[in-house]
C-alpha cells in the first residue's frame, strides 16, 4: 500500500487482513511480522498500528527500516 499526502512525500506501508479475526491486537505494536514462503519463514516488517473495528493492519517494510538505518549514527556502547 502506497500513500501520497498532500506535501508531496509518500509512505510504504503493508495492509495485513486478518483471516477470521484481527491479524493485531493492541500491544502488538513493534513487533516483527514474518512472511512464509515455501516453509521458511521471512522478516517482512515491523507492525505499527491495528485497527479495532476492522481486521486490518499496517506494517512498516523491513527493506525500507534497513535502508534508512544505514545512514544512522549509532550510539557506541
């Protein structure tokens, strides 16, 4: 799912949909969500937000968080 706001910039977001119930429930927020392909599970994104009256999710793609954190100063520990 693509989103275009009206300042011109544009977000990537996964939609998830629930089969037989939501997909997330509240709490779930920051967690990984893994795509299976062939029996091998894949990290796929990040779950940002849940709706409560529908079955439907978003993801925040796990290829975009890792490109962006390459320009990322880190902290030394």
């Amino acid at each position: 799912m693509v989103q275009h706001w009206d300042d011109g910039h544009i977000i990537h977001d996964i939609a998830i949909i629930g089969i037989g119930g939501p997909f997330a429930v509240r709490g779930d927020s920051g967690g990984c969500v893994f795509v299976e392909e062939n029996g091998i599970y894949y990290a796929a994104g990040i779950l940002m937000a849940a709706t409560r009256l529908s079955v439907i999710a978003l993801a925040s793609p796990l290829d975009i968080i890792l490109d962006c954190a390459q320009s990322y100063e880190w902290a030394s520990v």
